[in-house]
C-alpha cells in the first residue's frame, strides 16, 4: 500500500489533491500549521516518521507581487524545500510530484511554450519557482514536475472568485486583454495528476525512471485574462446577482504591480497527453464543470 505525504493541504490544489489522491494510498496530509517547509529539520524528520512512498508538493509560496519584496522567503519555500524533497526522495527511493509555474517563461514566445523552451523568468516569484525545477531535476530522484498557469479554484480568493465579487459591487469592470495564459482548474489539476500517478504506479520502476521530468499541465487552449472574465461573468449561475452593466477592456500598464508578468504563457501540454493517454479538457469546458456547482 502506498502512503503519499501530500504537502499544502490547504491550497487552492493541495486540498483537491487531498480528495483525488485518497484512493491511490494513505494519505498523511499537511499544510503550513502542522509542518512548515520553510523547516528543514523538521521537514526530514517528517519524512523519516511518515515513511512515504509517494510525495505530492502543493505547498508554495504564490503570491507573486508579495514575493518582490521577500525574495529569501520565497525561495526557502519555492527553491530549498523542493530540494531538500527531491534529496530525501532520492535516498529513500521515493517518488516525487511537484508543481511549478508558466512565470518560468518570459512570454515573448508566439506560440504555446513547450517543455524544452527558453526560460527566462520575469519575477521573483518565477525565478524561485525555476531554481526549485532545477534542484529537483539535478537531484537525481524520480520526480515529476507538472509546470501549470492561471490556477483557480472556487474556495478562497483566485481570479474567478474576484470577478465574481466585483461583479457584484461594481458596475463597471476593467480587465487585462494583453495577458494571454491557460486558466486551469484546481479540480481538474489534481484529477489529471492522480490519474496520471496512477498510471506511472501500474507501468512501474524502469518506466517511472524513463519517463520522470518536466510536464505541462493546464487547461487547454488559451486565453486573453479579458476573455477569461467575459466567460465567468456568463457562467455565473446567480448573474442575476450581479451589478455589473460593461466590462471593458485593459491595458497591464494601467494597473502597475510590484511584479512584472509574462505577456503570453500558454502551455502546450501534448507531453503530458500522449506520455499518460490522457485528455486534458478545453479550459472553457472546465470553467463551466467548475461554475455549475458542486
Ligand atoms: N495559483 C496559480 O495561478 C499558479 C499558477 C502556476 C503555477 N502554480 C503552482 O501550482 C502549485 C499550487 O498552487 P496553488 O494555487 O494551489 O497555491 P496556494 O493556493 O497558494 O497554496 C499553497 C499552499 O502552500 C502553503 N504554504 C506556503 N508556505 C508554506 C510553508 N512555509 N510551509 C508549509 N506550507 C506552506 C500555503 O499555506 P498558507 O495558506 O498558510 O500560506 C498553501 O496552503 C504551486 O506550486 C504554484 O507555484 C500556481
């Protein structure tokens, strides 16, 4: 029986992950108030009691203008606590499953970035995330990392619940239309990666070694954060709530933020789908699985 000690339990992913993952092992699940990452003493001791066979890292540090300003705090989170992961991974033979980010890439691309493409990240947040890959590839462990964009889920305070909200008190709305990504739903995330844990697990050890490395992994398709808005704001199963009369389109350089963003950070995912068999869903079609409700 394998026992998965799933990190981040309360984010946006990590508590997806928490149910998905339930039927393929034991679950010893944490967030931040149990174990903090950012403690490496803690954090191997952790891994010597709970002896897993499989961790899953959703924990992280996101919040990317935040990270401007705490740029040693956001990479004991994004880049030590990866390493140290991968390190005990590879000495105890265990697998790994970590996340990182589209904000590795510059977004100067004119197409979807594949896996091997330029990085060249913009932001802080982004060059944590990018020395976190680099310390778990380089460690030698089996590891997989599953690089996804614009994750939302309709728990806490993403985008979709932003758009919701403001709706609702403003009856103007002005949003980007010079970001382009992959919305991608924390739901289906985390389904995507059990499945594909799952199939890695049945194909076994000389194919896990094979086949360990980076992924994309996001909605499919792309969109404009514009276009995104547009799609929530008819998906809103209560629109009869809503205040707002225009939405209208904006310019990033009209809302100044700490952090500079990529201008196009669509993820081409064809890696992923034919390495596991798998359909990742258009990123529309999941935003209206995601907003009809649980
Ligand atoms: N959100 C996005 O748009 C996006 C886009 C691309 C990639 N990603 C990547 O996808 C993954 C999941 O992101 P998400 O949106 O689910 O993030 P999230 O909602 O911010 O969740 C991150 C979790 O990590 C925990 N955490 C932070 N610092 C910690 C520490 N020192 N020790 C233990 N736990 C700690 C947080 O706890 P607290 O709440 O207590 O801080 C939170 O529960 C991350 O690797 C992220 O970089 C996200």
């Amino acid at each position: 029986m394998n026992r998965i000690l799933l990190l981040g339990k309360n984010g946006q992913l990590g508590w997806e992950l928490w149910r998905t993952l339930a039927p393929l092992g034991q679950m010893i699940a944490v967030d931040r108030q149990d174990l903090d990452v950012t403690n490496q003493g803690q954090l191997r001791e952790a891994i010597a009691t709970t002896s897993p066979t499989i961790i899953v890292n959703a924990s992280a540090f996101t919040d990317v203008d935040g990270a401007e300003s705490k740029p040693q705090f956001a990479r004991a989170v994004n880049r030590d606590a990866p390493a140290l992961l991968a390190d005990e991974s590879r000495q105890r033979n265990i697998i790994l499953v970590h996340y990182s980010t589209d904000f590795v890439f510059d977004g100067l691309e004119k197409r979807a970035y594949v896996e091997d493409d330029f990085t060249n990240p913009l932001n802080v947040y982004g060059k944590s995330k990018l020395e976190g890959e680099q310390e778990v590839l380089g460690s030698g462990a089996i590891a997989f990392i599953f690089r996804t964009s614009w994750v939302y889920s309709l728990r806490g305070n993403g985008f979709v619940s932003k758009v919701l909200r403001w709706a609702r008190e403003q009856e103007t709305l002005r949003v980007v239309d010079d970001q382009i990504g992959s919305p991608t739903w924390a739901r289906m995330l985390a389904e995507l990666t059990a499945l594909a844990l799952h199939q890695a697990l049945i194909r076994g050890p000389d194919w896990l070694a094979e086949h360990r490395g980076i992924y994309h992994l996001a909605g499919s398709g792309a969109a404009t954060r514009f276009e995104w808005a547009q799609a929530i704001l008819e998906l809103d199963p209560r629109a009869s709530e809503q205040r707002c009369k225009a939405l209208l389109p904006a310019k990033t350089d009209e809302f100044p933020t700490p952090a500079r963003r990529p201008a196009y950070s669509a993820l081409d995912c064809r890696k992923f789908e034919q390495t596991f068999g798998l359909r990742i869903p258009p990123w529309h079609e999941s935003l209206e699985l995601a907003m009809s409700g649980d």
